[in-house]
C-alpha cells in the first residue's frame, strides 16, 4: 500500500469504525434529552496556537453521522490557528452534531498536534538542506492520517509501508548474516522479480558505512544513533554519492545540529508515536 492509495474510500473506512466503535446501538444521552427534530450550530475552537490539520477527516465524519449537516471550513490543513480562533462551523441536526463530535476531535486533536510538532522541527532546521520526515511508528490504523498530518505540519513521508522501499535495518543484518549479505541477497531478490524500489540500509558505525558504500547500488544510508563529529565525518565520506539520513534519539533540542551536519533526511519517530494532541474544543453556539 501506498500513501496515494488512502484515499476517501480508506478514509471513509477509517471514520466508519471509529464511529460504530463510539456510538454503538445510539447515541443515549442526546436521545433521551433533545428532541430528534432540534437543530442548531456549533463550532471548533482552537484553544491553544498550533498547525490545524485533519479538514478532510472532519468532514467525512459529519458526512457519515448525518449528511444533511453543513459544515464550513475557515481553517485549512497547514494553516496556523491562534487561541480562541474558529477554525469550522457546523450546522444541521443536534443529535448528528453531538453524536460526531468527539470521533471528529480525536482525529482533528490527535493531526494538528501531529502537524503541530512538525512545524516546530521544520522550523528548527530552517536554512539548512535537511528535511524532516516521518517514520512507520504511527497509530495503527490511522497511518494515513497521522502521515497527511506530518506533510500538514511541513514535513515529509518516508516509506508508507513494508511495500514501499527496502530498508535493511540491524535485525535484517543479523538475521542475514551481515550486510554485504543482506545487500547482495536484496538485489539478487529484486532483479529476479523485476523491482526497482529505493535501498536504504541501515549503519551503526563508520565501518559499516564504508561497507555499505563498497556494495554499490544503494540509494539512501541511514546513520543511526550517531554523535555529532561520526556524523560529520560519515556525511564527508559519502559526500553525495547516496542520500544520507539522521535517527535516533533526535530532538527539538538537539535536531539543528544534526541538520547542520550535511544530512538530507532527518527521520524524528516522535512526530507520530508520542505527539501532544493540540486542544481543540465543539461549542454549541447559544
């Protein structure tokens, strides 16, 4: 699967089963105390400054709750929103607004604070040829989201999926043997199927990087849990013959001087595994 293949199908999906996990057989609180044929407006309210991400989400949820809903968007995905700003409106039926509002701010809370943290790493690294980007360690089942979160926020996807690329990493080095095993089984594996994917393997030393770089044919190196002055000298060895990539343990703190390094790709996990939500808020419009 690729990211292009979540489209509103896979989203429509991804909605539906957090709604029927949410509302199950009804919704018993707005059933029993507003009448079914009561209608109003509400709206999301940023409740703190961040990167609004999630408009698509918002809409396909409201969309599935009740159709004849009216929401209107006034913030978009990768706008910044400041506390107290509206970001959408919503009007229609109040048993459909209630019966969606917390699956929608699960969503819209858990991408903008997604996008949120990625702008502040883009940020960090302004002025510098590094980019930041994603890894697979995101919620699953949301994937999807999580990753149009981070392109929200600034940033950019690595692979989506097992599917999407070769990445050697330590386990598959041991398990094959070393890498120039791993690298040469890989390619034999390839050429017989026909796939031309990208290759990226995975260092953990100098040695290994030169190794790597022996083997030919490899498109990315990732220097893994590297100090500072290994990776200045790795980025000078490799000197744009393949991509290189920074992880591990990489911070807010910490991520410019990587960046400063030569690297091309920062990967930060964190973006997606252990994001903040951003507090939004619905409030009904009395």
């Amino acid at each position: 699967m690729s990211l292009e293949l979540a489209d509103e199908g896979s989203l429509y999906r991804i909605v539906e089963t957090a709604l029927r996990e949410d509302i199950g057989a009804g919704d018993l609180t707005s059933e029993s105390c507003i009448a079914a044929g009561a209608k109003g407006e509400a709206f999301f309210l940023a409740k703190e400054d961040g990167v609004f991400s999630g408009s698509e989400i918002l809409r396909l949820t409201f969309r599935t709750v009740d159709p004849s809903l009216v929401l209107n968007q006034l913030i978009f995905d990768g706008d910044l929103c400041t506390a107290g700003e509206t970001i959408s409106t919503l009007s229609g039926s109040m048993r459909g607004i209630l019966a969606g509002e917390r699956v929608a701010l699960n969503f819209i809370q858990r991408m903008s604070g997604i996008a949120t943290l990625t702008r502040k790493y883009v940020d960090a690294v302004e002025g510098t040829e590094a980019k930041i980007i994603d890894t697979r360690k995101t919620a699953p089942g949301l994937r999807a989201l999580d990753k149009r979160a981070v392109r929200d926020g600034g940033g950019a996807n690595h692979r989506f999926g097992l599917d999407s690329m070769v990445l050697i990493k330590d386990n598959h080095i041991a398990a094959a043997g070393g890498i120039t095993l791993a690298i040469s089984e890989c390619k034999q594996y390839l050429k017989q199927r026909g796939l031309k994917p990208k290759i990226e393997v995975e260092t953990t030393s100098l040695a290994e990087v030169e190794e790597v770089l022996a083997c030919g044919g490899i498109d990315r190196i990732m220097l893994d849990n590297y100090d500072l002055p290994s990776m200045k000298t790795a980025v000078k060895r490799i000197a744009h013959e393949v991509e290189v990539e920074a992880s591990g343990g990489i911070t807010l703190a910490t991520v410019r001087s990587v960046a400063e390094t030569g690297v091309d790709f920062i990967s930060i996990g964190a973006l997606t595994h252990s994001p903040r939500a951003l507090d939004i808020s619905l409030e009904i419009r009395q």
